[in-house]
C-alpha cells in the first residue's frame, strides 16, 4: 500500500499554500463536494444520505454521471442516478468522479484568450483516457489515473486568460531552445501549475492519492524508475502527461513515448493510441483543428520512418 499522505506531506508539507497566486481567480467548488466528503466520513452515512446531497445540485449530477458512464465502459449496465452510481462504484469512486465533475463545471464556459475550450477538454479526456489504459498495464488504480489524467490541467484555463501575456512569451519560444511548461513557469513565477493545482486541490480537502498524482503529472519517464510510485497511477498519468497538446507543455514528450516502447515491451503506442481513439470519439467536442493522439502518432511515426 502507498502511503499517499506521506508522499504529500514530503513535497506540499502540512498546510496548503495558495498565496503564490495572488493575482489569479480561482475556480470556486460546489458545496456538494465538500458535503459529500464530510458525510461520507460519518459511521452511520448511508447511500441515501449521499444521494440527497449530490441531487442537490443538478448541473453536478448531469455530469457525474455523464463521467461515471464514459471511463466505465466495463459496466453491463447505465449508471442512471447518484444513487446507483454510489451503490455500483461504492463511495470512493463515486467522490472521485464527484471531484471531476465539479471541476470540470467550475472552470470558465466563456471563449477563453488563449485556448480554445473544446480542443482543451478533448486533449483532457484522451489523456485521462491514455492514462487509464496504462494504469491497466501497471496493475494500478485505474479510477484515480482517469481523474487525475482529466484534472491535471484544470488551473491552465485560468491561468493562461489571468496572465496571458506571460503564456504568449510560452507560447512564442524558439523551437530550437524550447522549456516544457513547468520549467517556463519555475522561472517566471517560481511555482508551476502542477504545484499550484496541488496545492489548490488540498486546501479543498482532496484526497492525498488524487493530489499527488496530479503534483507528479510533470515528471514524465521518471516516475516509471521510482520504487514507491513506478508501478501506481501516478506513474501513468505522469505518462500521459507528454502526450502533445496546443500549448505544446512537453515539446519532445511524443518522441520520449515512442523510445519507451523499446524498452517495455508491453508498450506499443500505436495499439494504446487506437484504443484511446475508440473510447474517445464518441465523447468528443467538436473542434475544427483539433488534432486526435491517434492522429498525431501515425504522422509521427511516418514522419521517422516507422510504419
């Protein structure tokens, strides 16, 4: 068992910090959230306890279930209430998918400066959904690294319209000497997104093992080497995390993808590709220039002579 709340203590310590972002908006959480948490936490809660609060909220319940459906495509079944959402995937899962949800419909619906939203949550869902599918090669948590995948990025939306002219001079390097996004952030700021959501996420009681994966989203093949974390979600959605996006956050992350596959066996980029693809059309935005994962490593790998 990892001890995730260890792991958070070492690299947040005891107390959030959100103050490194003063100039910034944050998203603000449905109350549902933190009832669900509070309740749940009570000996004598029931599944009809939990249900009356997440019903509470309609918008909130539209899209947990519209999540629960999407990254259970194992399930004989529609989930069609909280109620049988809880009582199918039990409180855990259920609070996992409840978090998502209320991200994802926190953060800003308006046409945003530098991103185009549409393009922003596809690129979200096929790297929750590459992120599972490697949790299922490393024997890991597949739930976590489907919502750690989908929330990685939750603060770049704000970040990028509350201080775009710093994410143009991003956006604008030489291809020849380019930083990954965290790296041009360390030296802007002195914190980076990652961190930042992190520490976000633990002022508003998330659970340790969904915070530390969402901290680590930037620490690409390393994780995979760590004795602790190389075999948990964390090293999967770390993973997905160089998977290409507009804002190009790890510039050479589809070609360290591609390497790993002479190294793990188990790993063929093309199949896991095409498997994303498959569950992730049906769920997709429609977005003009967006560019599918699948998409993008078939040109890859012509483009170096692989196919």
């Amino acid at each position: 068992m990892i001890d995730w709340s260890s792991i958070r203590v070492s690299m947040l310590g005891e107390k959030s910090s959100t103050d490194q972002l003063p100039n910034v908006r944050l998203p603000i959480l449905p109350s549902v959230v933190s009832e669900f948490s509070q309740k749940a936490d009570e000996p004598d809660c029931t599944i009809n306890d939990l249900t009356v609060i997440v019903e509470s909220d309609t918008g909130l319940t539209c899209q947990l279930l519209r999540n629960v459906n999407a990254s259970n495509n194992a399930l004989k079944h529609r989930i069609v209430s909280p109620h049988h959402a809880i009582a199918t995937l039990g409180i855990r899962r259920t609070r996992l998918h409840l978090i998502t949800a209320a991200l994802q419909n926190a953060l800003p619906a308006r046409k945003l400066k530098l991103i185009n939203l549409a393009g922003f949550w596809n690129a979200n869902l096929e790297r929750a959904l590459f992120a599972k599918q490697l949790a299922r090669l490393l024997k890991a948590d597949e739930e976590l690294a489907f919502a750690a995948g989908l929330l990685q990025d939750f603060l770049i939306p704000v970040l990028t319209n509350e201080l775009d002219d710093d994410y143009v001079r991003f956006m604008s390097q030489d291809n020849s000497h380019r930083m990954t996004l965290t790296e041009f952030e360390d030296k802007t700021f002195h914190w980076n997104h990652a961190s930042a959501a992190a520490n976000v996420m633990f002022a508003w009681g998330f659970p340790d093992d969904l915070i530390c994966c969402v901290l680590l989203h930037h620490r690409g093949l390393s994780v995979l080497s760590d004795e602790v974390l190389g075999q948990s979600a964390a090293a999967a959605v770390a993973l997905a995390g160089l998977m290409p996006d507009s804002l190009q956050q790890s510039p050479n992350g589809l070609e360290q993808l591609v390497d790993l596959g002479s190294v793990w066996k188990d790993f063929d980029l093309q199949r896991l590709a095409n498997e994303v693809y498959r569950e992730y059309q049906p769920q997709a935005l429609e977005s003009a220039n967006y560019i599918p994962f699948k998409v993008r490593c078939e040109k890859h790998l012509e483009a170096a002579g692989s196919c």
